[in-house]
C-alpha cells in the first residue's frame, strides 16, 4: 500500500509535535509529509527546511493539489472553516480538540464528511493513553458506583482567552463516553466559577445510566491527571501522565502498575491513518463523539453564562 500523502496545518507548539510524529510515521512507510501550511511564511519554511519536508504554503488551498490527509492544528476558532474547506477539497482531516466551537459547526462538518466518504477525525487524544485504553478494557458496569476525573493545572495567560471547557474539559467530557463504552450523554449538574484569573468546572454527567464527575481548573500549581473508579469491590485510580494504576480491593489488598506503550499522540496519527486505509480502530473518535462533547460543553456555557471565546485575555 502507498504511503499517504499528509500535510500538517498549523506549526504552533502543538503543531510541531504533530511534524515529529508524522516524519517517525515517515520512517516506517506509512505516509510521506509533503507540506507544511501556516499563516507565517517563516515558520513553515522553518520547520520544511529542517525536517526536510518538500513544501511549505502559507495558503490552506495547496493542501488538496499535494496531499490525501491533513491534521488540523489551527487555533480553535480557525478549526472549523480549515476543515470544512479541506473536506470540500476533498482531503481527510484530522481535527485538533475540540474541532468547533458549535454544535451546528460539528454538524455540518460530519455532513460534509459523510457526503465526500471523507475521514474525519477528532484529535481526542486521551483515548490513546495507556492509561484510559485499560480503565476502558476493564470496565464492570456492574460494580461502578461513579467515576470521577480531574484535570487540574495553572494554564498560562495565552490560553485562557479560551474557556476551559474548550481548551481542557472537553477531554474528560469525552472520558466519560469512551472509558464507560457508551455513545450519548446527558448534563445532570454543573458549576463554572471565575477565580480571579482563570475558571474552575465541576460537572456531573450521565453516561447512558453512569455518573462521571468531572473537576478541571486552570488554576492549579499541581498538575493532576486521575481517573477515579469508585466501585462496590473495588477503588481504580488511573494517572494518564505517570501511567501508574493503582487499585484497592475490598479485603484492603492494593496493587499498583506502571504501563508502557506507544505515545499516544503517535498512537491518534498512527489511527488516522489507518482509517484512511479501511482499517478498524478500536475506539477511534467521530465526529458523532464530537457532537457529544459540545452538546455537553453548549449545555454547560448557557447554564452557567459562560463565554466559550473570550474577548480579551484576562
């Protein structure tokens, strides 16, 4: 099978990583990087010239003359017209989180895609860390009193022109479908304060009869990352950044695992492409997941008043 043509939309720091991942993908036969596009000219031609990638483009409409596939990597308010004109183009994309900023975009996104048999696929990435593909693998229903995830960290200035339900809840909004094995969900409870210089999210969630609890914040000094599985046997807690497992069961024994496995941003590319060749992918995110998550973030926003796209940085 030849390799796929791919280009990379966006060399931002998120961007670049999406560069290196492709050219190790590169090595292994799978796809051939041929461009690079940015709004700066000097960027792309930094990054072509470094890496040896044989086109740079500051216009989003080279995409289609050169490439199958593209990965999306724009700032967030950009997602969606750089989808839309790729798929019209006739390009699969992959869309950086949280692909639109609309349920309504989603929609019409998903439209476009299915109409041109097109792949488009939502850069949730949290569904290729070790860490959740295990929590999701072992799964009991039947003991799972609730679930809890925290997502907490101090965000930088330039990221909190964006609400946190965009930028970080959106993840573990997501969770809740992907490590439950359910495909809709439904708003039981929410807040979103402002404290003084960022926002704090606490939500409650059902996943097709599964609570999920959600905490996010872009306030905290400590990075936490956890996966909490609170069940009548058993207590699971998932750290997605150590990849560390521990569980306690009801007779007190405790066990702990550090996981290994690919790095789940070269695990997402290596989907991708694979569903451009027909592949399965196991829990390989739609844009039907997509829609979920934002009809949650939607909800969220009108309820408790918030601006999903701040007008200015704070």
């Amino acid at each position: 099978m030849d390799p796929v043509k791919v280009a990379v939309v966006g060399v931002g720091r998120w961007g670049r990583n999406h560069v290196r991942v492709m050219k190790e993908l590169e090595r292994e036969g799978i796809v051939k990087l041929e461009l690079i596009v940015d709004v700066c000219e000097e960027a792309a031609r930094k990054i072509a010239s470094e890496l040896s990638i044989p086109m740079f483009s500051t216009d989003v409409g080279d995409v289609a003359k050169l490439c199958d596939a593209a990965v999306i990597a724009v700032p967030i308010e950009h997602l969606y017209d750089t989808a839309r004109a790729l798929l019209e183009d006739g390009v699969h994309v992959l869309v950086e989180k949280p692909v639109a900023t609309s349920c309504s975009q989603i929609r019409d996104l998903l439209n476009i895609s299915e109409r041109r048999g097109l792949v488009a696929m939502p850069g949730f990435i949290m569904r290729f860390n070790p860490v959740t593909r295990i929590l999701r693998e072992s799964f009991n229903q039947e003991d799972v009193i609730y679930m809890l995830s925290k997502r907490l960290s101090r965000r930088p200035p330039q990221a909190r022109r964006y609400s946190i339900l965009l930028d970080l809840a959106v993840h573990d909004i997501d969770l809740c479908m992907f490590i439950t094995g359910k495909h809709s969900l439904n708003l039981i409870n929410c807040i979103v304060e402002d404290l003084k210089y960022d926002e704090l999210c606490i939500a409650s969630i059902d996943s097709e009869g599964i609570r999920c609890l959600i905490h996010v914040d872009g306030l905290s000094l400590a990075k936490v990352r956890e996966i909490d599985i609170i069940g009548e046997k058993c207590f699971i807690r998932g750290d997605t950044d150590s990849l560390i497992i521990s569980v306690r069961y009801s007779d007190g024994r405790w066990r702990s695992e550090k996981l290994v496995g690919e790095e789940p941003l070269k695990a997402e590319d290596r989907s991708f492409i694979k569903l451009i060749n027909g592949e399965h992918v196991d829990g390989a995110p739609s844009l039907r997941d997509a829609l979920e998550v934002m009809k949650i973030i939607e909800n969220i926003s009108q309820r408790c008043k918030i601006e999903l796209i701040k007008s200015s940085n704070i």
